[in-house]
C-alpha cells in the first residue's frame, strides 16, 4: 500500500469550509469570586509589574511574559 501524498494540493469541499467555528467560551467570573483554586503566583498579571521573584522559575515566567 503506498504512503499518504503530501505533495499534491487538494481542494477543501464548500461543506467544511462553510462550517463556522465554535464560538469562543464566554468569559469566566474572576479567579478570586470562583471557587476553583486561585493561585496569585501563577496569575500572569502579576507578573507584569513589580519585582522579579528569587525563584528561579517564577523569575522566567515573570520575565517572559513582560514585553520587550
């Protein structure tokens, strides 16, 4: 049995080009007014402003999620 062609172009049919995507999930209530677990460390908006952390790995997400 041959391999898939990967090299040739096919044509995606109307139907499932037609179908639209799921619509985004709505916006969840804040992390601090839901009863799921809330972990201020992992928030990445707090890593946005203020000192960085001695802990290595908090340090890169901080780091990483600042612009620049």
């Amino acid at each position: 049995m041959p391999g898939k062609d990967f090299f040739t172009n096919t044509e995606v049919s109307a139907a499932s080009a037609a179908t639209p995507s799921p619509a985004p999930a709505p916006v969840a209530e804040s992390p601090s007014a839901s009863t799921v677990y809330y972990n201020a460390r992992l928030d990445p908006k707090n890593y946005l402003e203020g000192p960085l952390s001695t802990n290595a790995a908090t340090r890169l997400r901080q780091m990483l999620a600042r612009p620049g």
